[in-house]
C-alpha cells in the first residue's frame, strides 16, 4: 500500500483534489493498487487558520507519505512550494510538454520535458535592501548544476524519447554563474556518449519554443529560466490546463499541476482538471520505478491513455470552450480507465 499525501490548496485547488481523489479511490477500487490517501491543508486557508502556510501537522505527514499529491496554493505558495522543494531537496522540477488531440497546441507534434533545476538560483529568496537599491544574490553550484544535468540525461536516454539535451543558459552575459552552469553541463553530457547534446540562450530558446517546438527534447536549465520557458511551453501545447509538475528528490517526491489557483473560476466547477490528473500520472510513473513496480507504471500508463481518449473525443471543460464540468470531465476519464 502506497501512503499518499494530498494538499488542497486554496481557489480550483479543492476542486480538482476531489477530482483526483476520485480518480485514485477508483484506482484502489478497481485496478488492485492499494491507496492511503491523507488529505492535508496547505496555502493560504491554512495561514488564516493557524496562522502558518504550512502548519507542522502538515508536514509531518507529507514526510511520512510515500509521495505528495499537491494542488494549486495562492499568496503564499512560496511558503509551501519553494519550502517544501528545499526542506526534501527535491532538487528536479520536471515539466513535461506534449500537444494532445483537439487542444490548440500550436503544432502536433510536440513531446518536451524541461528539466529545471530547482534549489538555487535566485529563489533563494536572497534579497536585500541598500540605500534605494534592492539586491538579489544568485547562487549557482557545481554540484547542482552537474546534479540536474545528469537526471535530465537520463530522462533523455528513456524509451521513446530523442536522446537530445538542450541545456539553457546566458553564459554570454552572466559569464560566472551561468558560465559554470555550461560547463557543469558539458561535463556531465560527456558521460553519455549516446546523448546529442547542445547548448542555447534563454532568449533563442524563448523564440525557438514558439517557432520550432517539436526540435526539442530534453531541455535542462537554471531554476528562473526554467520557471518561465516551462509555463511558454505549457501555452504551445494548449495551455497550462494540461501541464503537470513533478519535484523529484532522491527519495521523495512532490506532484502539482504548473498552474496557479485561479481564484477568478474557483467554485464555478470550470475548471480543467487534465494538469492535476496528468501529474498524479507522473507520480505512478516516479513510485513505478523507484520501487520496482509494474503495477504502479501500468496504472501511468492507463491515465495517460484515458485523458488521451477523452480529450480526442473533444470532450473538454468549460473553461477551454467545452460544455463539461470539472467533474463530468474527470468521470469521463474514470470511465476510460477502469
């Protein structure tokens, strides 16, 4: 039995948590994966109600959990996600993007995964006030850089992929912190001779993401360049409704959609439950093989497949055009999965 951590966050956060619960009660029920799932409170209701975003019996239980399922948080995401990301060092943020049928994907071939690094940069939340100035301190280490080049090689040598790393940086500007990053890269690159490797600035990258994006495959980046190229990616394949999130350390791991809250649709059950859906599917897919088991990559495997269907039928929320609720949307995926 897989213990199970779910956040429901705060806006189309408790939303889509119930669709995903439903979704994994009828996994439990129905496919033989055993689930325990613990519902936690995270964000900014929980703030308001002791006082903390992520109050300590929270955390207790995530760290007791064999995987975390988290949904959107507002104002004080950076409370709950950068901690979290931090105190479990889940130090790669996966981003896959992939164009599905009946979406405005801007072409239909698209199958990217950015592979940002996700400890360091400027998130560190480094900041201080001179005089009138403000100053931001970027840390950028070798062994993080190398640490993030070597699972986005991985990643690039798995089945079905191109075997093709893009690493993304502004050496030409920030010469000693993205410099050491290039070359962390390249050293790394060179323990996987069956992998192309390639080198792009953020700003070329940025454009070829809108004018070739089926060119790419595996994009490794630092943790900023990473944040903003993965939500433009999100958008050329249709939207951030159908991108998941995974935040992988070496023995734990956090699952979110890319979005945010989006207090402005919260209650309205509009909502695209697809993201949250697709990143409980990279979690089977993490507990698949870190524990060696098929089950686990099958029933991946099945999600993916049943939110393929649906969205091929062009049944789709009401939120990008469709006339579904979030909740009729996630039946019908249950339907096609068991």
């Amino acid at each position: 039995m897989y213990k199970i951590s779910l956040i429901t966050g705060d806006g189309i956060g408790p939303e889509l948590s119930e669709s995903v619960t439903d979704m994994l009660h009828a996994i439990n029920d129905k496919i033989g994966l055993k689930l325990e799932i613990n519902t936690v409170e995270a964000g900014d209701g929980a703030l308001k109600k002791t006082g903390k975003a992520l109050p300590d019996s929270t955390f207790d239980t995530i760290k007791k959990s064999d995987a975390c399922l988290k949904a959107p948080v507002g104002e004080s995401a950076a409370d709950v996600i950068v901690f979290l990301r931090r105190a479990l060092d889940l130090y790669a943020n996966i981003r896959p993007a992939k164009s599905y049928p009946n979406m405005p994907s801007l072409k239909e071939n698209i199958d990217l995964v950015i592979v940002r690094e996700n400890t360091e940069d400027l998130y560190t939340g480094m900041e201080f006030e001179v005089g009138n100035s403000a100053v931001a301190l970027r840390t950028i280490s070798e062994y993080a850089s190398k640490r993030i080049a070597k699972y986005a090689c991985i990643i690039a040598g798995q089945r079905n992929r191109q075997r093709k790393v893009t690493c993304v940086h502004k050496s030409n500007v920030m010469r000693k912190t993205d410099g050491l990053f290039a070359r962390s890269c390249t050293q790394v690159a060179n323990d996987f001779p069956d992998i192309t490797f390639e080198q792009m600035y953020v700003d070329a990258c940025a454009m070829n993401l809108i004018r070739q994006p089926e060119s790419f495959d595996v994009i490794v980046t630092t943790n900023l360049f990473g944040d903003i190229l993965s939500d433009e990616a999100a958008q050329v394949v249709g939207g951030l409704g159908m991108a998941p999130a995974a935040n992988i350390g070496d023995n734990f791991a956090l699952f979110e959609p890319v979005h945010g809250a989006a207090f402005d649709i919260a209650g309205k059950q509009v909502a695209n439950p697809s993201s949250f859906i697709l990143s409980a599917k990279m979690m089977f897919e993490w507990l698949g093989m870190k524990n060696n088991d098929s089950t686990s990559f099958e029933v991946a495997k099945k999600i993916e497949e049943a939110v393929y269907c649906v969205v091929s039928k062009g049944i789709k929320t009401k939120d990008i055009g469709g006339d579904k609720t979030t909740q009729e949307f996630t039946q019908q995926v249950i339907s096609k999965l068991i």
